[in-house]
C-alpha cells in the first residue's frame, strides 16, 4: 500500500511505525483537501450561491459518511470536532452542565490516555463528583466487574488501549453500565483506523475518534452521540451557526448536531475525512485488520526473544500496538538510534503517565503498525532493536 502514499515517494527509506501517533495521507486524501481550496472554497450553510450550495453538499456528505462508517442511526448524530480530545472534552463539559452532581461517580480506568482522563478530573472537582479507577491485571486487562455501582453516571473507557493496545469488553462494559442507570463513553481513536465499529452494536452512548489517525487531515474528529441524550444537552461554545434564534439577552439554540458547531466549520478537512473513511472502506477493514494482525503477531514474536524485554500487555485480543521497556536502555536512547536507521518509533510517556506508573515505569517505546507497514520492515525494526540493545548494554 505504500505507492498510495506520497511521503514515501519522498522518504523512500522510511519506516514508520508510529501510526498510533498519527498515520500518514494517502493521495486521494490530499488531492481532496487541495481540490476543495483550489476549485469549490466557500463557507457553508449561510448563502444561497451555488459555490457555497456545492460547499453545504459535500459537507452533508462527509457527515453522512462519518455516520455510516461506524453505523450511526442518523447523520445527525455526528458532530463534528478537532478531533477525540475535543469530543470527550465536549461531552465532559455538556454533561457536567446537565446530568453530575455531588457525589456521582465517574469511572475511567488507570491506562487511559490523558485525554480520556484530564477532562473528566477537571469535572469532577467543578461538580463534586467522585472520580474512580478501574486497574488493569498485568496483561493490560481491565479488572472492572464489580466497580460500576448504581451511583455511576459516566463510565469513560478507551476501545483500544493506546498503551497496552488491549481490545476492551466495552459492550459487556456498556451492558452493565446501562442497566445501574450509567451513560458509555468510548474514547475510539485507537479502534476506527483498524477494526469495524458499530456504536449501535455495542451501544455506546457516546464514541469519539480522530481524522488523523484514520489516514485523515489533522484538525477534524468525530463525535457520536444517541440523539436522544444530545437533544438534551446544552451547548458549550456559543457564537454562528449554533443558534435558532438570538436577542439581545438571550438565545435558542439549534437541534444538534450544529448546537454543537458553534462557527465557521472545519470544511475542507471534513470533506478530506470523508475520502479518507472511503480509503479505508475500500480497502476493507476485515483486510486492514488481517494485515496488521500478521505485523503485530510477527513483532511480538521477535521482540519477545530479547531476554532484556518487557512487553507492556499481552491481553489475547490487541489492536496494532506494541509498547515495550528494555532493562537497562533509555526509551529516547532506542528511538533515536532507531531513527539514525529511517525506523520512526515512539517514545516517552505515551500521553498516559498513570499507564506507565501502573508498569513500574515512567517511560516506554511504541511500535504501531499501518496498511503501509510490510513484514521486511518488521523483520528489519526487530532486528535493528536487538542490535541497539546489545550495542547499549556493552556501553
């Protein structure tokens, strides 16, 4: 798949495995973007001529291609973000607003990544809710039966682990959740690029994800929520676009989703998601799942003989996410001289501090895998990795 790709073309010798960060632009994805600005700009929604008409159609249909790649019941159950970050701070502050109140818990678990943890620590002290953490065993599986009671309002939980890669339960999670009176949240940016969902399926209350890592633009994300519950949520940004009506001291506010799009959209790169969505469909995400499973399996495999090595999860069911912690070798000294060979790696914290400490550590390395990714590369990351650790532990 790399020929669809230009920054090979460019960086012939690169081998990116950081896909887990942000995955790189097919063609089509970049043509769609310069197209938009070059041959169809206008605004959309506030004009009558036929550029800005054309602008609202292919709007539309970026948001109905969003709907449809995780099985919305309607369109208009997609809003449109910056991308999972924004989303769930969206729904932290929306609900903090209409649903929290003193002594209601929350549930994240201690592996979340940042931005499916800081939002809701930042509402819990606004509204006096009770923050709760579900642990991980140390295969990276969630421990979480029994932790969800009838004073949880909000279970926030990632699909795919960004750190471990471990495939969550989230619909029994959800099942549970729902029957103590619970909403779901599902942080799903590690899960769209790479496996089929189904918010109706595991009948999530609310699933967030980004563009960028589903071979997107950066700038744009989605946001999937049950009409019922966004009709009875307050917006949190005011200005154009989101309003019915507006006086002078008070205003209406639109249906959703645009109650939740307060000024000039995100246009060129929702119509640019709407390509990329379609990149990947037709693809197939049964194919783009197989491959990077055969990537995953290989690496671990490999890695797993280097005595010095840790991998952080091994959970049975894992998205295309390796992270790992050698005995003795800094994670910044591996990515470098890793990036001294053209191998593009993670390292640091992972945006998930908590993560690290539940292993013991501060700091780890990432491999994650793409369509783009090939098992020579895999072979020849493992093999670099093995003679880093050799060249490092002589040192």
């Amino acid at each position: 798949m790399r020929e669809h790709f230009p920054i090979f073309e460019n960086q012939p010798n690169l081998i990116y495995l950081d896909s887990a960060a942000t995955a790189h632009k097919p063609h089509s994805v970049i043509n769609a973007i310069a197209d938009f600005y070059r041959k169809d700009y206008a605004t959309v929604h506030r004009a009558i001529y036929r550029p800005s008409l054309k602008a609202t159609e292919k709007y539309h249909e970026a948001r109905e291609a969003a709907g449809k790649f995780i099985n919305a019941e309607h369109p208009s159950e997609i809003i449109f973000t910056r991308g999972t970050t924004d989303s769930i701070n969206l729904v932290a502050m929306s609900l903090s607003k209409s649903l929290l109140k003193p002594g209601d818990e929350i549930i994240v678990s201690k592996v979340e990544h940042h931005s499916n943890l800081v939002p809701w620590q930042m509402v819990a002290k606004e509204t006096g809710a009770i923050l709760k953490h579900i642990d991980i065993d140390d295969a990276g599986n969630l421990l979480w039966k029994g932790v969800i009671t009838e004073k949880t309002k909000i279970v926030s939980l990632a699909h795919v682990s960004n750190v471990t890669g471990t495939v969550n339960p989230i619909r029994e999670i959800g099942r549970i959740a729902h029957e103590k009176g619970a909403l779901l949240i599902i942080d799903g940016a590690q899960a769209a690029p790479h496996m089929n969902v189904d918010v109706q399926e595991i009948d999530a209350d609310f699933y967030a994800f980004s563009g960028h890592k589903c071979y997107g633009p950066t700038g744009i994300g989605i946001l999937y929520g049950k009409r019922k519950l966004l009709e009875k949520m307050p917006p949190v940004q005011g200005g154009g676009d989101m309003i019915a009506d507006v006086g002078l001291e008070e205003s209406t506010y639109g249906e959703p989703p645009l109650r939740f799009e307060a000024g000039t959209p995100i246009i060129a790169s929702a119509i640019a998601l709407k390509t990329a969505l379609d990149f990947i469909e037709e693809i197939g995400r049964e194919t783009i799942h197989l491959h990077e499973q055969m990537l995953l399996d290989r690496a671990k495999e490999r890695l797993s003989s280097i005595p010095q090595l840790r991998i952080l999860g091994t959970a049975y069911e894992k998205g295309p996410i390796l992270t790992f912690h050698i005995e003795g070798v800094h994670p910044l000294d591996l990515a470098t001289f890793l990036d001294l060979k053209n191998i593009a790696i993670r390292s640091g914290h992972l945006c998930a501090k908590p993560a690290m400490r539940r292993f013991g550590i501060e700091q780890a390395a990432r491999a994650s895998f793409g369509i783009y990714n090939t098992i020579e590369e895999i072979d020849l990351f493992c093999d670099l990795v093995q003679d880093t650790v050799l060249q490092l532990v002589k040192a």
